[in-house]
C-alpha cells in the first residue's frame, strides 16, 4: 500500500507533516516521542498495511511539521491531533504513543473519548512531582526544584553541525555505542536532521521547542487525564521503568482511575527507543492489543 506524505494546513494554522494511508480499514494514530520524529515507527507500521489506515503526524516543533516560537503544551499538540483528524476525515482510531506522544495522547483522549478506540501509551506512566510523580517533597522543595529544572535547561546550548552528514555520523555512532542501532534508526536519524535560522545544521528539535515543552511538562498531573478516559489503555514499560520501583508505585496509583488497563515490559530495552530496537515485538504485542479491542468500533 502507497504511503502518502504532505503538509496539511490546519484550522488553526498550524502546518502539519504528516504520512497516512487512504484506506476505509480502521485507523491507527501513531504519536513519536520528543525531539522525534514519524520516522520511529517504520519498523511496525507496514504490519498494519493490510488490515488498518495508518497515520503518523510530525508534532508541532518536530521533523517537516511547524516550529513555532511557543505553543508546546500538551493541549495545544492534542488540538493539532484533533484538527488533524478532521481534515483526513477520521471520526475514530487506536492511538500509539511514545513518551510525548503518549501524553499527547491520553491529553487528546481525555478531550474527545468518542474519538478513541483504545490506547497504547509507552510513556504518561508518571509526573513529576505530586501524589503520583517521581520528586517527593514539600510544596516549597518542589518549588525550589521546578526554579532549578528551568534554570538548567534556559542554559542548554545546542549542538551546531556544518555539513548534514556530520550530524547523521555523530549520531549512529551515539546510537552504536549504547549498543542499540539496527536498520529501523537510520530513517529516523536522517528524518532529524534540520537547519537553524543562521543556516546551519542540528540534530531534533530547536532548543526552544524542549525549553518551552519543559517548561509545562513539569506540572503535568495525569490523573486529570485518566479520569476522563473510559477506552482501554495497555501501558508498555521499558526495562528501566520496569526495575524503578518508584515508577511503578506512580504507574500503579494512575492505574486506580482506569477501568481496563494492561501493562507490557519489553526486556532490554531503551525507553523511547524500544520502537525501534524491538520492532517486530512491539508489532505483535501492539498488533494483539488492537485486534482484542477492535469490537468496540
């Protein structure tokens, strides 16, 4: 099956890369993690080529899509989703998302449930801070905590490239040494790759897109989310959220506000990553997910 690629302009002017099937088969929404692209998914999606429509936008700020100044809260990417949807004319679909895309997600569920067939969240497993986050503490350390995470990061620099290829090499060779490159990454890496407003090149995202995300994603409490969600939801973990207990402790409190929940860990892998480190595991473990909940269309 041909897979199209193009920029749709939405409603709100937001200019949105996206690749997609044309298909009346069910839909299956596929949102990358931060400072990705659509690109972590190729490894999977052509398992679905025969029996579903598939979707997979670049979010705001990311890969061909927009990248505006600001505007980098979940709210306003579940929005883009939304307009998305209806400009391809998609009244409902599964959704795949990884860590951003997850929140995304559960945002963008919580928002429209009679849009969701059911959800796949490798990410949204925790916050940061509060009852269910990671940072325990008292309202004023939390406080002095968030100023001291913005801080940090209003210092990030961004890595400056001359050539594209000298930013492709750096990062197969990052991916090399961690030990987790196969085929899957290189379209991904070479998806990646921009050029700055000075005209040079970088890896992901500008660094505004994650300084202004971060500046949000610190006070994000899930549980509003869950709340709202009535579709069946499979959480997948890598394996270093399987092994923090604390994360599991949040993941389970989250849990408590969900009606029909799963949880997978894929062994070995990498959060984020794992899409494409275990492409054909994760096909079959999203694959088994779908088809037992396809009945609710």
């Amino acid at each position: 099956m041909k897979i199209i690629e193009r920029r749709i302009e939405l409603k709100n002017l937001m200019n949105i890369n996206v690749r997609y099937t044309e298909t009346d088969k069910p839909t299956i929404l596929f949102i990358h993690f931060s400072e990705g692209t659509n690109e972590i998914f190729n490894g999977i999606i052509k398992r679905f080529f025969n029996s579903f429509r598939i979707i997979a936008p670049d979010l705001r700020g990311h890969g061909k899509s927009d990248k505006p100044r600001n505007g980098y809260h979940i709210d306003n990417m579940a929005k883009d989703i939304y307009y998305l949807l209806e400009e391809l004319q998609i009244d409902k679909c599964h959704i795949v998302g990884s860590s951003l895309g997850a929140e995304v997600a559960v945002n963008f569920a919580s928002s429209y449930p009679e849009k969701v067939i059911s959800l796949i969240c490798e990410g949204a497993m925790y916050n940061e801070f509060g009852e269910f986050g990671l940072f325990k503490g008292s309202e004023e350390e939390i406080r002095e905590e968030k100023e001291k995470r913005n801080a940090k990061f209003a210092k990030k620099t961004q890595l400056i490239f001359n050539s594209r290829a000298e930013v492709i090499d750096r990062q197969i060779n990052k991916f090399k040494e961690d030990g987790i490159w196969n085929e899957h990454f290189q379209g991904f890496v070479d998806s990646n790759v921009s050029i700055n407003d000075e005209g040079k090149y970088i890896y992901a995202t500008p660094l505004y897109v994650s300084v202004d995300y971060n500046s949000h994603y610190w006070n994000f409490e899930f549980e509003q989310y869950y709340k709202k969600i009535n579709c069946p939801i499979l959480f997948i973990l890598s394996e270093d959220e399987w092994n923090n207990e604390r994360i599991k402790e949040c993941l389970e409190g989250l849990c408590s506000f969900i009606k029909d929940f799963d949880i997978v860990y894929i062994q070995g892998s990498k959060h984020a990553f794992l899409w494409m480190q275990y492409a054909e595991i994760l096909g079959q473990v999203v694959e088994k997910f779908i088809l037992k909940n396809q009945n609710r269309l």
